[in-house]
C-alpha cells in the first residue's frame, strides 16, 4: 500500500497549544503520526513530527494550510516531502576545499542522485569552484551567527533545499538552525569521534602519537559533534609521518567518507531511530 509520508519541523518561543495544534492538524486530514520529538532551550522551542497518510494529498494545499495555522500559532514552519525524487542539496563551506571538489566531480559524473543547487560560503575563496560548476555561489560573512543563520535559512528555503551539507564550514550551527533540519544536515568531522574533537584533530593526533586516524560523516545535532554517525574511515599513521603528509591523507579520506554519507542519504539508505543510523542495502530498494 503507497504512502505519503511528510516531515514537519516546527520552531519558536516556547508556548502552549502548539503540539496540540500541529497534531490535531494531522489527525483532521486523515494522517497517522509516525514520530514526533520536541525540545525546549532557554525558551526556544522545537518540534520534529512524520506523518503518514494513505489517502493521496495534495502536497500544495497541505503546504499553504500548514503556513496559516504557523502563523496563528506564532511559530515557523518548514515541511519536507519524501516524495520528492531528485533532492536538492546547498553545500556551506569556509576556504578548504577538498570536500567541496569531491562533491561537485560525482555531480559532474552523475554519481549523485541529487542536484547541488547553491553553495554557500563564509569567504569568497570556493566561489571559482561553483562558477566552474555553474551553480550560485551566496557569501554569507555576518561575523554575528544568529544574522548570519537567519540568511542561511532564507537561502536554503529559497532553493528548496533537502539536504545541507557542511563540507569544511566552520561555523558551529546553533539549535535554532538544527532542529529546522532534522536528520537532513551532514557534517564532516576530522577524527574518530570523540577523540581529537575541534579544528586541529591531525595536529593532535601527530602530537599524542596515534597509531590510528580517521575521520567521521555524521548528521548535525544540537548537541555538538555528538550526532548520529553515518560513515567513518580510517588509516594507519607511518612510523615516518610528517603532519604535512598526515593531513593531506587526512583530507582525502574526509572528502571520500564525506561524500559517502551524501550518497546514502540521497539514495535513501538511511533509517534514523533512538539516536543510531541504520543503513538499508542497495538491494532492499
């Protein structure tokens, strides 16, 4: 039996009568809802909820309600269709690009089942990569993150975005920008997570002497570098190492473990349920 299934990501001060509102609202049209988490920080509040629905909807109309009863809830809303083929994806990066260049040569290969729909950068360094893939790159520089988050959330609206992936942007997201993406923004991070945690992971792991490094794809939470992981890869440190030849290795089994987790999440392998990613195989699709 074909199902509609519809992720709908709610956020705002904290009041009552919004969890009511948004489930009363699935119930009245028909749906079953599959799951539904909520959090509270300093008065900000945030709603994750799936919903099913066996009868067929029609996704504009359900949209266009959604909104009205945001607004009269004095909330924001965002809504994301599984039924949607061809995902979008917006790329945010800072001046590395190695990931970045993995990406758009499986774009530029068919690899992706995906498009790459705009690249956003807090400097100009990468914008010659995008020009060269012909996709839009938008400078975001506000020094203030909340600013600089609230431009992000517009551009990616505007481009219809189901993915975001953090390709070396090095800016740490706040709760506020996560819980509009539940499970749909990937980051990087250059260690096997815990360990080595921040910026300069290989340098630590030179120092301390790792006989080990690694690095992992894992999606964005509120709760830094602690997300559900995705992917991770590693490789043996050489008795003759240099930090040099160590991060280059580095960079390129973060771009290759990278892509990867963008892979599986495009071709819709990925189950995330009490906080671990199941990974579907090939075969079950």
């Amino acid at each position: 039996m074909n199902k509609t299934t519809v992720e709908i990501t709610v956020v705002g001060r904290d009041h009552e009568g919004v969890v009511a509102g948004f489930t009363n609202f699935i119930f009245q049209r028909g749906g079953n809802i599959e799951k539904i988490n909520q959090n509270v920080v300093r008065g900000l509040f945030g709603m994750y909820l799936e919903a099913s629905f066996i009868q067929k909807i029609d996704i504009k109309k359900f949209d266009r309600e959604v909104e009205e009863l945001a607004k009269r809830l004095k909330m924001e809303v965002n809504t994301h269709h599984e039924a949607v083929l061809r995902k979008k994806v917006a790329v945010l990066v800072t001046k590395e690009s190695h990931c970045l260049e993995a990406i758009l040569d499986a774009k530029s290969k068919n690899q992706l089942r995906g498009e790459v729909s705009v690249i956003i950068g807090t400097e100009n360094t990468l914008s010659p990569f995008a020009r060269k893939s012909k996709i839009p790159f938008v400078l975001v520089n506000d020094l203030d993150q909340s600013k600089a988050e609230e431009k992000i959330l517009s551009i990616v609206k505007r481009y219809n975005t189901d993915l975001i992936v953090l390709a070396r942007y090095m800016r740490i997201l706040s709760p506020n920008f996560v819980w509009r993406y539940p499970n749909r923004i990937i980051n990087i991070h250059p260690s096997l997570l815990p360990a080595f945690p921040g910026a300069f992971a290989y340098m630590q792991a030179y120092e301390r002497g790792a006989k080990i490094v690694g690095c992992t794809a894992h999606y964005v939470t509120e709760d830094l570098d602690q997300g559900p992981i995705i992917f991770q890869d590693a490789f043996a440190i050489d008795t003759n190492e240099t930090v040099e030849s160590l991060k280059k290795k580095g960079q390129r089994i973060e771009a290759k473990t990278l892509l990867e987790a963008v892979r599986m999440h495009l071709e819709g392998r990925l189950e995330v349920y009490w906080g671990k990613v199941h990974v579907k195989s090939k075969r079950s699709r």
